[in-house]
C-alpha cells in the first residue's frame, strides 16, 4: 500500500523503525532516546548543527555503533547486533562524509568494489580467473558500466581517482554505493565541498536514484536550500536529542528548530 507525499512521490510502508535509540561513549550521550521511521522510497532528510548526532545515527543504521538502548526493526524484522557487513548484505549502502576511495585505482575499480557482497565466487578461482570467476567478472563489470553511464562519468572511468576535483571524487563515491543495488542508501553529507553547479548535479543524480530505482534514501545535508527542496521528510536533531519531525514546511515552521538550527525568522 503507498501514498502520495507532498513532493507528489508514492511512498509505502515503514521499512525502517528507530525507537528510542541511545548511544553513549564512556559518560558522552551522542544520542538520547531518538525515535522516527523511513518509508520506502521516500527521502528522509536528518539535519542539525555540527555535533548534534547525525553521522552517529548513520552509523548505528548501518552497524558501525551499537547503542546502548533502544529497537531497530528493518522491513519488519528486530535488529540485536547488526555488523556494517550484515548491513550491506540486507541491502543497506552508505558514502561518508570523508571520502573513503582508493585513491590509486581507477573509477571503473573503485566503483567494482561496491559489487564485492555480491560476488560467490571464492578466492582460488577469483585469483585462477576460472571459467566460472571470468563470467561473474563480467556481469559484474556490466553492472557496473551501467553506474557509469548513469552517473555520466563515461569519460573518467580510466582515470586514478586521486587525480580527480572533489565533486567528481564524490560522484564516483555514490557509483561505488549504487553498484551494490542498494533498496536503502545512506548518504552523509554528499554535498559538502561542492560548488553550486556541483550540487545541482548530485541533487538531480539522488532524485534520479529516488525515482528511477526507487532506492530509498537517507541523507544528512547542511544546505538547507538543498533539503527542503528534495526531502519528504526531516527529521532534526539537536545535542544528540531530537527536536523536530515532518514535512520541510513542518521544520521550517518549527519555533525550537528556528531557534536551535534555521536561525532567526524572518
């Protein structure tokens, strides 16, 4: 069963459930008791300012941290310990808010490394390149031609990924993330660095990720110009704490999000 959002996108039911989730390091709260859901094929926006628990609650979505409380029912099934390797099997794929590519490798290679949970073929014959590897190489090689030609990087796709501009690194970093066909994608502020031109790209590429391989999305950005222009909902934390949830207009008219995050109105 879907439903129609505000930005006129059919979403469907809950495929991600965060209830009151805490996360401590030694006696620091990076989250207290935070609960909000994702529904498939939206886009979920988290927001606030630098310190207030985004990055940590990406983490804990996709198994980097454990928090100490809380539940995490994803696509209807309760989560005890989940493993970031556990996470891409179940379909999870996230980019960082530092570039992590291998610099010296090509785009093509560091875009394959995104089919790497897919692979079944083992070592021995990966290494022997026998018959059976040789033919999973290449339909993972055409897999990921496809990324290529999506993301419109056919030029570079030779070219040593330390030799690229910023916004072309972070491009080829959501290849890497969309070759494991992902049905949710977590980005972490994939936007940060980029020039204006930069941005309206990647904005176009994530509706195009949101629209045509109807991948669930949840993203941190700070440019708030950019979220309340793509997201369907926000959800807005504040010192580790939640302080508002719902639709752009929602946030934006939230008095303690003016306060804490947007500013003054005016």
């Amino acid at each position: 069963m879907s439903e129609q959002n505000h930005n006129g996108r059919r979403v469907g039911e809950v495929v991600l459930d965060l209830q009151n989730i805490s996360l401590r390091f030694g006696g620091v709260k990076a989250l207290t008791d935070i609960s909000f859901n994702v529904k498939e094929h939206e886009i979920r926006a988290i927001i606030g300012p630098n310190g207030a628990g985004k990055s940590s609650m990406l983490n804990v979505i996709n198994g980097v941290y454990h928090p100490q409380e809380g539940r995490i029912v994803f696509r209807g099934e309760e989560r005890k310990k989940m493993e970031p390797h556990m996470a891409a099997t179940q379909g999870i794929a996230r980019t960082f808010q530092n570039i992590a590519l291998f610099k010296g490798m090509s785009v093509l290679d560091n875009i394959m490394t995104g089919r790497i949970t897919k692979m079944k073929c083992g070592f021995l014959e990966q290494a022997l390149y026998l018959g059976r590897a040789q033919k999973e190489e290449l339909a993972h090689r055409e897999k990921v031609e496809e990324v290529i030609d999506f993301l419109e990087i056919q030029h570079i796709r030779k070219t040593p990924v330390g030799r690229l501009p910023y916004g072309l690194q972070k491009r080829v970093e959501l290849g890497r993330a969309l070759a494991a066909e992902p049905s949710l994608l977590l980005l972490d502020e994939p936007m940060a660095g980029m020039n204006v031109e930069e941005k309206q790209d990647m904005c176009r590429f994530i509706l195009d990720v949101n629209d045509q391989f109807g991948t669930t999305i949840v993203l941190i950005e700070h440019d708030m110009g950019v979220v309340m222009d793509i997201s369907d909902r926000v959800v807005v934390l504040d010192y580790g704490k939640k302080i508002g949830d719902g639709t752009p207009d929602d946030v934006r008219n939230n008095q303690e999000v003016i306060s804490a995050y947007l500013g003054v109105a005016h």
